[in-house]
C-alpha cells in the first residue's frame, strides 16, 4: 500500500481505494527538464524501459490512452490497430489535461477524469513492476503491470517503437 506520506492525488486515491498494492517514489522536478519521464528514470535510477509514460491520441471518435516507455515513441499505426480505427494523431494537450484533470508532464494513465479506451505496451510484462505518472510532476507510482491493467480497463499490444 501506498506510505503514509504519499501525496494524494486522484490516482493514488483510487489506488488506495481498489485495494490495489503500490509505492509512490517523489523526486524534486526540474523544470528544465528536457523530458518528464526520462528525467524520472535518471532521478529514480530505473532503466528507462520500466518507466512508462501515458500519452493522449484523438482516435477520430474521442481521446485514447497509450502507455509506453519512456525510452520509446508511441507508434500511431500500431495504437489504431490496437484501437480497432484507420489511424490516430496525438491529442492536443488542452484537450488531453481538460480530458484526464492532470497536467501535461504529470499525466497519470489511473484516477482520470474520464475512463479513456487504454492500450499498454506489450513490453510492461517484461518486469515485475512498472513505473507511471502518480497525477503531477515529480510523482511516480511502481505497481504491477497486471494491477495497471486492471485500473485503467486496459489491454496490451505492441504500441512502442524504438
């Protein structure tokens, strides 16, 4: 479960909420930061790999989540074919923050607004625990991949490219 001195955030709520076993692991942000998740997998000293970050697409009939590595692209063509449409393009962040209540840097893929269709990366299954967005910057949470799954209604495909 989540330590007592976790911040509160929608994601960490629901986790708690879920029953759902998680560690939260805090880093002072820096703002000049090139990339947010990048940065946290540097600051954590991760492997880029087991850090995920959660990415918005307009699939032509609302807003998608994909998860992939921090280290990876999100591949559009294979985000449409996971999502079953012609093709996606990346959402416009307004509309990604208006949509999930986070911040662009600090978008966590669990407690958004609004329960989004969501693909992970294949390659979560790849390690124990995961790392994503905890719902602000600097503020990552480590979960199962199975338990990501669960919380965000998600399925896994092969969405990244390196």
């Amino acid at each position: 479960m989540a330590r007592k001195d976790a911040a509160a955030t929608p994601a960490t709520v629901a986790l708690t909420r879920a029953g759902v076993s998680f560690r939260v692991h805090t880093y002072t942000h820096d703002p000049n930061a090139s990339s947010f998740g990048l940065e946290a997998a540097e600051v954590l000293g991760l492997p880029p790999g087991q850090v995920f970050k959660t990415l918005l697409v307009d699939a032509g009939r609302g807003l998608a989540v994909g998860i992939v590595p921090v280290d990876a692209q999100l591949d559009l063509k294979a985000m449409a074919s996971a999502l079953g449409v012609k093709k996606v393009a990346m959402a416009d962040p307004a509309a990604a923050e208006r949509s999930t209540g986070y911040v662009v840097g600090g978008i966590s893929p669990i407690g958004q607004k609004r329960r989004l269709p969501t693909v992970v990366d294949a390659s979560a299954l790849e390690h124990p625990t995961v790392y994503v967005s905890g719902g602000r910057r600097g503020l990552d949470i480590e979960l199962a991949p199975a338990d990501l799954l669960t919380m965000t209604n998600g399925r896994y495909a092969p969405i990244a490219r390196r």
